[in-house]
C-alpha cells in the first residue's frame, strides 16, 4: 500500500514579521485551512542545538540579512501591515534565543495548544513589543493560551523538547528551507507571504472539490 500523501506544511518563525503576516491572513481569510496545515517551526539554533543537528547529520540553512535588507524590511512591513488595518511595533532583539519560543511551541504543540500559542507569541512579539526571549515572558504567554507555563519556560532544559527541536530543525535541513514563511505543498514549494496565495491555489486544485472560491479574498 502507498504511503499517504504528506499534508501541506507552513514552516513559520516567530522571528518573522512576514510570517506573522502569513499566520494573520490565513487565520483571518482562510480559517478552514489552518487546521489542515502541518506548522513546522523555524529558528535560527543556539550553539546547543546546532551541535545536536550536526550531530544527527544536518544544517541550517539560513544566511543573515543584509544592513539594506534589514532597512528595507522595515517599511515594507509597516506598509503591508497598515493595509491589513494591524498596527505593528518593532521589537529590539538584544542577544535574541530563539530556542525560548520556538522550543516551548513545541510543548504547546504536545498539549493540543499549538496554534493558540503561535497566535499569543505574534501578538506579544509584534504588537505588544515583548521579549518573547525571556523565558518568564514566554511562561506568562503559554499560561494565557492554557499551556504549562513551567513546561514552556524550561522547554530548553528538557532533553525530549530538545530532542524534538532537532528532529524540526532536520525537516528544514530535508526540506531546504531557508526562509518564512515557507509552504510546501507536496512537490511544490512557495516562499514568502506574496506566495500564499499561490501555495492555497496549489492546494485547492488538487484536493479540494472544484466548487470552492479562489483565493481573491486573501490580503496581498
């Protein structure tokens, strides 16, 4: 018997604004859709983590922005966040470990609470400039969405989250994921939050019934 098909995957990072953005258009405009995603984390690892995934015969393969990028992004966001009626206040990563977030996702996700985590960590990161670094920060988020909040705060202590996060961390090895977001819909491959339409186009002409409306009412 063939094995079945992979679900479409939408890596995301909390690091992102464009990812942010992507979470914030598919939750506003196609909420049916965002439980047939597998949400796979993405974040640059910590010297820890990065031994581990080499370890088990991996790499991230992430190249760090440019000065001029980095200005660039700036605006952009704003622009593309003011025309989704969303006001976004940019964080200042001192010394970022993103192994905070990303790891305690991890144990929302265990606990049936994954999405409503990535939902609180956007708003506080983007909205609400929180250090969503600290780990007293990130316990005070997982208790809002019903997570752990001790099991969040520690999730880099824990050798099983740890372990799980390298097993992430190879799926962006294998799926040569080098930015965010990024959706895979089983051969096809879209980056970037202007993709995400395409991505659900890709996904709803092969598996959905012909009937269904495209995907005009996404915001671009």
């Amino acid at each position: 018997m063939a094995p079945a098909p992979r679900r479409p995957r939408m890596y995301f990072s909390f690091r992102s604004p464009y990812s942010w953005l992507a979470f914030h258009d598919l939750t506003t405009h196609r909420p049916h859709v965002v439980d047939a995603l597998e949400w796979r984390p993405f974040w640059e690892p910590d010297a820890h983590s990065e031994r581990l995934l080499a370890e088990a015969g991996g790499r991230f393969p992430y190249t760090p922005m440019s000065r001029e990028k980095h200005l660039y992004m700036l605006g952009d966001v704003r622009r593309l966040a003011t025309r989704r009626g969303l006001t976004v206040t940019w964080p200042q990563d001192v010394e970022p470990w993103w192994e905070a977030s990303h790891l305690a996702y991890v144990v929302a996700a265990a606990e049936g609470r994954g999405l409503a985590f990535i939902d609180r960590v956007y708003r506080a990161r983007w909205q609400e400039n929180l250090d969503i670094c600290d780990r007293a920060t990130i316990g005070r988020l997982a208790a809002d969405v019903g997570v752990d909040p001790a099991a969040a705060a520690n999730a880099s202590d824990d050798d099983h989250v740890r372990a799980e996060g390298v097993r992430a961390l190879l799926d962006i090895h294998r799926d040569d994921v080098f930015g965010v977001p990024f959706f895979i819909h089983r051969r096809q491959k879209f980056w970037g939050v202007d993709r995400l339409a395409d991505f659900l186009e890709a996904r709803r002409s092969a598996d959905e019934p012909s009937g269904e409306q495209g995907v005009g009412a996404l915001v671009g």
